[in-house]
C-alpha cells in the first residue's frame, strides 16, 4: 500500500523541475495526480506517461478563475481533494534600483498570490472533508534575504507567514498546512543551461553538504507532509537545503571544509 493511497493530489508547476518529480512520485505512493501548469505540451507529455494514475490540467496559478476551473474539473473527476503542493514558482534577479514594478509584481503574482489563491479555493473543500494536506514550496530564501533577489525572498518569506496563518485557520478544521524550503536545487529554472552538476556544485562550497539538491530530495520532503506520517504537523517550515541556513563558515577555524 503506498504512502498516498487512494488520495487525489494537484501539484502547481507539475510539468517540470521539482514538481515533475512530485508528482511521479505521489504517482509511484498511490495517489491520483492532477499535473497543474501553464506548459501544455511538458504536462501532457507527463501525464501520457504515468498513465492512469496522473491527468494534466491547465493553470496559470495567478488567475483567479483558472483555480476555480481546475478544482471544479477535479471534483468531477476524483470527488474529492486531499493534496495540495503550490509549488509554481518563477525566479526574478535584479537589484532594487533597477529592479522594475511590473518584474517585482510578477514574482510576488506567481509565487505568493498564487500560493493564496490555492489555499483559498482548496480550503472551502478540504474543510468540508474535514481533512487534507497543503504543502506550500517557499525557499531558504524565505528564511533570509539574498542580494538581487529582492522579488523572489519577499514573495518566500510571504509564502511562509501565509502558511502560519492558513495553519491557524484551517488546523481545527483537520487541515494540516506546512511550508518547505529548499536550497538551491538542480532544475531548469536555477540552472538555465544545463551546467554539469559537478560544476554546479562548485559553488556550494559554503553549503555544509557541499552540492546542490536534486528534484526527487525535495519531493520525497514533499511526500512526508502530505502523507498522513506527518499527521501532527501543521504550520511548520522543513527545510531542505543542505545546511544552507544553519550558518556561515569562518575560514581559518575548526570544522570549516578544507
């Protein structure tokens, strides 16, 4: 019997990155998976091949009535919710001098009002199931601030005090919200080019794991919140990151990397 048994999981940005590897693994655990994304032709192509256990639907999470359609067209579906992984994210560099209005909007539009906008259409059914899981993928940036990066720490760091809150909201209604953040990890959108990991991992020499993550190390973190294991955990922050947020070196002094 897999982790996710019987339960139905939409998972934003399921196309590619750390959400592909989401959702073939709640797959591989037993769940139906709804593969939420903007990239038609990556999500369909997925969900071909995880075959009965996924469908691709289109989202573009930012919008107020494509989450409306995709949880009607869920419930008609499976009838039921009990996964939700707001995972759609964009990354946006640039100093705040230069950074632009319409460039910090658009971060703060994808990565925290779409998380909004999906716990909020969700909840009203997880409420009346009296249960279900978010998990709501911010960032160690979401527990730090980073140069040019103005737009995307701020819309993480939104992502985890609207998980504190939807926790508190929604915890007596036997809906458990819980927040991720990852480090770097190895996907198109933080390395573009496609730059062996070995180079990758270069520059994490200042990481206590010395590399970057992998996709399937997010979303096995992923699969522990929305399982029932996790069954007592609500409103906390998992990070994943190698280290990245537990401190800094002193070069010089013991128990530095050499």
């Amino acid at each position: 019997m897999g982790r996710l048994a019987n339960k139905v999981a939409i998972v934003t940005g399921g196309a590619r990155g750390m959400g592909e590897q989401t959702c073939r693994l709640f797959a591989q655990e037993g769940a139906r998976v709804v593969i939420a994304d903007v990239l038609e032709a990556e999500g369909e192509a997925l969900a071909r091949e995880l075959g009965d256990a996924a469908c691709f639907m289109h989202l573009d999470v930012s919008d107020e009535a494509n989450w409306e359609s995709l949880v009607a067209a869920t419930l008609r579906k499976f009838e039921r919710i009990d996964v939700l992984v707001n995972n759609a994210a964009v990354l946006v560099f640039g100093e705040i001098t230069a950074l632009t209005k319409r460039d910090f909007e658009r971060a703060v539009s994808i990565n925290l009002v779409g998380t909004f906008l999906g716990i909020r259409t969700v909840a009203t059914v997880m409420k009346s199931q009296r249960a279900g899981s978010i998990v709501n993928i911010s960032s160690v940036d979401g527990l730090r601030g980073v140069n040019a990066l103005a737009a995307y720490v701020s819309s993480k760091w939104g992502v985890r005090g609207l998980t504190k809150v939807a926790a508190l909201e929604l915890g007596h209604h036997g809906v458990r919200v819980n927040s991720i953040h990852p480090g770097g990890v190895n996907t198109l959108m933080s390395n573009p080019g496609g730059v062996p990991v070995e180079e990758v991992n270069k520059a994490y020499k200042h990481v206590p794991m010395q590399r970057v993550g992998e996709p399937d190390e997010i979303a096995r973190a992923t699969l522990f919140l929305a399982s029932d294991e996790a069954s007592y955990c609500n409103g906390s922050e998992l990070s994943v990151d190698g280290g990245m947020a537990a401190g800094s070196y002193y070069a010089g002094l013991p128990g530095a990397p050499v």
